[in-house]
C-alpha cells in the first residue's frame, strides 16, 4: 500500500518457544472444588474438543464442556474463571519453585508469578525470583453454590438398583434405553432381542459361547423368551416385552438408568453390586447423595481402615470412631462385627462387596490391588462438596490423623500420601484456613518394619485459624476440642500472614505529611518502613482504619487493598532447574490471565503493544484502524470484545465472504476503528492455502478502505505463518517488539529471513522500523545484556522509549481499556 495515503505498521511479537507453562503432573484447583492435574485435563479435553489448533510445535485445545477455575481478579480477590483455551508443548528445562510453606510448583523460565516487592505488584518470571521474594498465593477461594453431591453419576453401572412392582409403568415405557445402560451379558441379549428376533450366530459379539447358551436357556425357562425353528439359519430368539419388564424389576436395572429417569428414584428398594456374569454381593440401603454421616465414614475408612473386594476392618482407640463406623453399616442394611482388642478396637464388615464397589467409584482406589497408605487421598466428590459435608469428613480426618499441640496454637495431620495432604491443603482453603507443608522421614507406628518412610505433615498455625477450625469443623476427639478452646483463645502470631507493604507506609506518612503515632503504631512504623520487619494482616488492617479519616491518596487506595485482598505472600525458599522429558501445558484464561494450581496452591499467570499505539495514535488526532490477526484475539479483547461471539471478523474479509467496512466496528476511542478476530481466524492457516493470491488477501483487503485512515496497526500472531506473512506484504513496515529477556531474542533470525524474503519476492517496499524493547526493568542486568544484543540486528533502529514493566500495564486489557484510559499516569502509559 501507498505510504502517501496510509501508512501501515506491522507488530510481529515474536516468539521463539514455548512460555508460560506447568509441569503435566501440576495440580489445578478447579470450581466447585476438585483438583486434577493439568495433563488430565488436557487429555479429557483433547478427546472432545470443541476446536483444535497445531501451531510451533504445540497444541491448542477449546474444550467443549465448560471448564471453571478460580483466579485472581483486579481487585485482588479469588472468583471463578472459565478456561478458553489449553495448551501442550514441550520444554526441556523447568524452573521448580519451592516457598517457606512448602509448597512447590515447577514451569518453564518465562512463567510469571505476582510478587509485591516494597509494596509494588509486579508479575516476575521464574527465572527473575529472588530468594525471599513475597509470592502470592490465596488465602481462601469463594464457597461453591449450596445443593448436595449427587452419587449416580459416580457410580459404575455394574450397580443394579432394585425396584419396587409400583415402578412397572416406567420400566415398561422406557425398557430398551434401561437395557442399554446396564453392562452385565443378560441384559445385552435382552436388550439385542428386543429389536428383533435373532439367531445364535447373530449373538456372537456378546460375551462366550457358553455363557450365551446359559443366559439364553435361563430366558426360555422363565418364559422371557421364546424360540421359533428357521430351516435356513437354525433356531431364532424372540423376547417378550411384558415379560422382560417384569425381569427387570425382579434383577434390577443399573443405577446408570435411575440417573438417565430420575422418576425410578422412588422406587429403589436396594443397591446390589452384579458383575458382567452375573455374580451378585449381598445388597445396601439406596445412597444417592453423599451425607455427613457417609462423609465421616470414608474418611475413617480412609485413614484406618482395610479394605478387601468384600469386607471392610477398621481399627482405632477412640470408640466413638468405632461407633460412627458400625452405625454407618447398619444404616446401609449390613451386620457388622464390634470386637475389643488389647490395646484398640476393631470393627468388621462383611459381605461388604457392593459397599466397596460404590467406595471404589467415590475413593478413586482399585480395590483388587493391594490399596497402600501412600495411595490414599481425599475423593474429589467430597473436596467439592458443599462446606457442611466437607466439614463432617475434615473432622473425622482429623480425630484419626491429626494431633492438637499442647504448648502452640498448631494442629498437624500426617500422612504418606502427598497426594492426600495437598488435597487436604485445597479443602481447608475453603474455610479461609492456609496451611504449610513439611516432608519428612519417619517409622510408621503401626508397622514392625523399621525403615523410615516418607511422610508428609500438613500444618495450621496461629490462634486466628485454629478458631476458624474450632468454630467450622466438628471433632469428636473432646481431647482435641479442648486443645483447640484454648488456642483460639489465645492471642494472634504477629509472625504470621506478613505483607510487605513497608514502601507504602512510607510513602503515605511522608505524603500526608504524618507523624508515625497519626499512622496508629509507633515504633513499629519505622521497622515497617525500612524493610527490618513485616506488617501483619491485623496490623495493616488497623494502620488502613487510622488512616481513613486523614489521607485518601493512591497509595492508601493500594494500602486498603493490599489489607483487604485474599492474597497470602508465601516467600521464595529455593528456585532450581531441573529436566524436563515430556510435554508442559497452561491455560488460557481470559480477563484475569491466571489461575491456582500447584502442589500447595500458587497464582500461576498465563498484545499490549498493537492496542496502546493504535489508542495513542487516534488520541493524537489521526484515524486508526487496528486489525487483529492473532487467533487468539487479545487485541480484540482488549477493547472489552469476545472474540468469539462474532459473527464476522477479519478472517470473513480475507476470505471474500465479508467487505472490511462490513467488519469494522468502532471503539470507545474517537477516530479509532477495530477489525476484529473471529472464532473462524483460528483455521486460516489451512484454509487460505488453497485461495489465490493467498500471500496478498490482507494486502488486497486493506485497499478497500485504507484511504479512510491515516495509519493501519496490524496485530500479528506470535508465530511466522500464513496470516503473519499477508501482514508483511499488506505492511510498509514493521515494528517489533522484543521483551528484555534471551527467550525473546530466539526467533529475531528467522523473523528477519522471513522479512528479506518478503521484501524480496513479495513487498519491495518494506522497511523495518525498529525494535521497541518492553517488559523493561533497569534493576537487572539481564536488560542490559539483551540492548547490547539487539544492536546485531538493529544497529541504530533501538527505540529510546522502553515499555517498562508494571502491574497496571498488565491489568489494563482485564478491564477492556488501553492503558491511556486504564491508568494514564502509570509508567507502563
């Protein structure tokens, strides 16, 4: 195009790699309250995706079923989420992050994470934390809708749910789908012999041969069936609905059924556990939503018991654990056996099989293998369960696992799971409750082996929350209940929940020109200050209060913040490197751009150059218009547009099926229009190839309306395709932005091939701007390592303005504004 009519700029953000990524095993604390780890996650989505990109090397996934997480929002709270988009690639080198709490995560050198350094926010890489930097890492996340947990749909369907005669309307309206859903072999034939009348041979598929003749003989005899002679193919089977319903209320029908026709609830009678031969256990009472006392049951059993294919032993000190155990039994029709031991209980259950096999489902443990302690973890069906039936199970776990200390407000609960103890570490984390983690080696008490084993221990500390535990989760232990009385009693730890907000104090009191009694803590106020000590949560709390009347700057807006926020800064104990032979994965979460995984609960972080100049050029007085060619859609998102709910976008333009004024839309910025991305950009890539003129349709697009502007910012996506290449032969130059950082400097080769072939064969015309380095920060020498570098490449073309880094440039495109409108008077504007 024309410089004397327009003058287009290309942004190509280059990137080199893979950024921004988790280890596969990381765990992701997902709403309302289970945690699985990442790699399933993107295995679970991968195998019903809704789209799916391949693009450098990695796969991008939009998942079909919703998936919500919890993250932090701009006013520094945890709400819920939803994932747009995951991802996999692969990275040989992680940095493995490890706090004084003991919780670690491991992601790649470019992963962000929140830090407040002297009172400032800012989101550091990896490989830039320092020993002792304040992380941040939630303190609570917001309670779950209220409503029960529904067992059916965790049930396997070799449940069969018994009915009662008064349920033969349903059974016989809806017959074939119940046959379909149940899974054992005579309710295959049946259900085959429904459709139509069969042979021997047409039988085949299900199960062996004489098991087929046994279940088909059964049917005859009982007048379900009945077999007529053909001369050609031998014998053929014919089922009788009437009698085929009355079989089904007489056997039962998976519980599978009862969930698809919630009007057969009623009607069950029992539960009772038949595999595909038709082998039966003894039945239970119906259970079709977890209660507290099914709660207080797994969890004993989980942390006492022994558990066989059919039969059920637990063994403790304290009777009233006994007694919860063997009324749970009897409640589900079984007989249990109570016997006193020498120095403990024991309580047997046999002809336990269906209430193992529902275990099973809900525990997550195969009960055909030897089930060891290191295996044991919460069920996820209980850590999302609503607070009143979590409470129940948390403190059954505790009068079996957990200890009181007699001389400190600390409770502890132990366990050879780690597993377990972070699953532990995310359930108290719903009652407001953080905790640390300790691994240590230690004998087990209940083992002759004399090894020492890996054990890890969960750890709660300060009056503050052991009240929080005393008031929220029931003990049984009056032991224990007393120990924690008396703690929450007590006086809060000022060691505990520090913030380091010591700049800001400083800078209020000097601002407001106040003397450290005015602030409310005299002392205090100048260790706070130089950075000797650490305000509390409490203290900040009541320096904010102090304040209110006497100073309503900025800084005591940040202050309040900081005091309010449901944020715990965890500090940095060890960063290490280590290899890394598999796949790395993150998340795409739109607006926060973060989310909480870890083993132990971290804020892992997950186009700013194209939106700020285009905003700032039209704030100048020139007509703009921005073209957003990233699939992802972050410069369309940054003017508060969802990508993905239009209809029309540039990719309609570039295939000839939309004009670009049909697809432009304004913005709340005068002289500023927007070509938005669309969900279609996504497969441009491929479907462009095949068009032609495919490296010239941006080119040809833009002509139809270039002369209405003076400049034409293209967004580029971060990667040197078909649609990057369009923006080179539709540009009269380029911009690039390089982050201060070696990872950036990686693909500057092949950009600037990519660039000499394009203006060798496509775009004569095109000239290279300049290089604008971003995500500046003086304090490190890296920065200045990587100025000297980018010279080989820009002799002369380094832009002296730098975009530096900051919290409120980051923030901005959360809020769907350009930082000229977010924060106009930050560094990052």
């Amino acid at each position: 195009m024309s410089s004397s009519v327009v003058r287009t700029i290309a942004i190509v953000n280059q990137k080199g790699g893979v950024g921004k990524c988790v280890a596969p095993d990381t765990p992701i604390f997902l709403n309302p309250g289970e945690v699985k780890s990442i790699a399933e996650l993107f295995q679970a989505a991968n195998e019903d995706a809704a789209e799916r990109v391949v693009r450098d090397g990695g796969v991008y996934i939009r998942p079909r079923q919703p998936l919500r997480v919890f993250s932090l929002d701009r006013n520094l709270k945890i709400a819920r989420a939803q994932v747009e988009w995951l991802y996999r690639g692969r990275a040989d080198r992680l940095k493995c992050i490890t706090t004084a709490m003991g919780k670690t995560i491991s992601v790649t050198k470019e992963h962000p994470f929140l830090v407040c350094r002297e009172g400032e926010l800012a989101w550091v890489r990896a490989d830039e934390l320092n020993i002792g930097d304040f992380l941040a890492t939630p303190r609570s996340v917001p309670e779950t809708d209220d409503g029960g947990v529904d067992l059916l749909a965790l049930l396997p369907s070799e449940i069969l749910a018994h009915l009662s005669p008064e349920a033969e309307a349903i059974v016989q309206r809806h017959l074939t789908a119940i046959l379909s859903l149940a899974s054992d072999y005579s309710a295959c034939i049946l259900r085959a012999l429904l459709g139509r009348p069969r042979t021997r041979i047409e039988l085949d598929g299900i199960s062996t041969q004489s098991n087929r003749y046994r279940i088909l003989r059964q049917f005859s005899k009982e007048g379900i069936i009945t077999r007529t002679r053909d001369r050609r193919s031998g014998f053929r089977y014919t089922a009788d609905p009437v009698a085929a319903t009355q079989w089904v209320l007489r056997c039962g029908c998976s519980v599978r059924a009862v969930a698809q026709f919630p009007a057969l609830k009623p009607f069950v009678q029992h539960l009772q556990y038949c595999n595909r031969f038709g082998h039966i256990c003894p039945p239970v009472a119906p259970m079709f939503e977890l209660t507290e006392a099914f709660a207080r049951f797994v969890a004993i059993v989980l942390a006492e018991g022994s558990v066989d294919p059919a039969r059920i032993v637990v063994y403790n000190c304290s009777s009233f654990l006994i007694e919860d155990v063997r009324a749970f039994a009897v409640s589900c029709g079984l007989t249990p056996r109570v016997e006193r031991l020498p120095t403990q209980w024991r309580v047997t259950i046999p002809g336990a099989g269906t209430l193992v096999q529902i275990l099973e489902a809900l525990c997550e443990f195969d009960v055909r293998e030897k089930r060891k302690s290191a295996q044991v973890k919460l069920p996820n069906c209980i850590l999302q369960a609503p607070l009143l039936l979590l409470a129940p199970y948390l403190g059954a776990y505790i009068d079996c696992e957990g200890s009181v200390s007699q001389f400190k407000s600390e409770i502890e609960i132990t366990s050879a799971s780690r597993d377990n103890i972070i699953r532990l570490q995310y359930a108290f984390l719903r009652f407001g409750v953080p905790s640390a983690v300790r691994m240590s080696r230690q004998r087990a008490t209940n083992s002759p082996r004399m090894k020492k084993r890996k054990y890890w221990r969960l750890e709660i500390r300060g009056a503050s929350l052991c009240k929080k535990i005393y008031e929220q989760i029931p003990l049984q232990d009056e032991r224990k209940r007393t120990l924690l009385a008396r703690w929450s009693e007590g006086k809060a730890n000022t060691n505990i929940d520090l913030i380091p907000a010591g700049r800001l104090i400083h800078s209020l009191r000097i601002g407001g020109d106040l003397l450290q009694k005015e602030i409310g803590l005299q002392g205090s106020i100048s260790d706070y200050e130089r950075g000797r000590s650490f305000p509390s949560r409490d203290a900040l709390q009541r320096i904010v209060k102090q304040l209110e009347r006497k100073a309503s700057s900025r800084a005591h807006i940040e202050l309040a913040a900081l005091a309010d926020a449901d944020i715990l800064w965890d500090r940095v104990k060890e960063v290490r490197e280590k290899h890394n032979k598999g796949y790395v994965y993150d998340l795409t979460v739109p607006g926060s751009h973060n989310f909480i995984a870890g083993w132990g609960a971290f804020i892992a972080h997950n186009t700013t150059t194209a939106v700020n100049l285009s905003a700032y050029l039209a704030h100048l007085g020139k007509f703009v218009l921005l073209v957003d060619l990233d699939p992802q859609g972050n410069a369309t998102s940054a003017f508060g547009v969802d990508h993905h709910a239009q209809p029309e976008g540039i990719y309609e333009s570039l295939a000839g099926t939309a004009p670009l004024k049909q697809v432009m839309r304004a913005t709340t910025i005068e002289g500023h229009k927007l070509a938005p991305a669309s969900a279609a950009l996504a497969g441009a890539t491929i479907e462009l190839v095949n068009l032609e003129r495919r490296e010239h349709r941006l080119r040809d697009t833009l002509e139809e309306a270039g002369h209405e502007f003076d400049y034409i910012i293209i967004d580029c996506p971060p990667s040197l395709g078909l649609l990057t290449v369009n923006a080179l032969v539709g540009a009269d130059e380029v911009l690039i932005p390089v982050q201060a950082e070696y990872y950036a400097l990686e693909g500057l080769g092949g950009l600037m091939e990519t660039i000499s072939l394009v203006r060798e064969n496509l775009n004569p015309g095109l000239g290279v701007l300049g290089a604008l380095i971003t995500m500046y920060d003086e304090r490190y020498k890296l920065t200045h390592d990587v100025f000297h570098e980018l010279y080989r490449y820009f002799p002369n073309r380094i832009f002296r303005t730098v975009i530096p880094r900051n919290i409120r440039l980051a923030e901005a495109p959360s809020y769907g504004k350009t930082i000229l409108h977010y924060d106009p008077k930050s560094k990052g504007a």
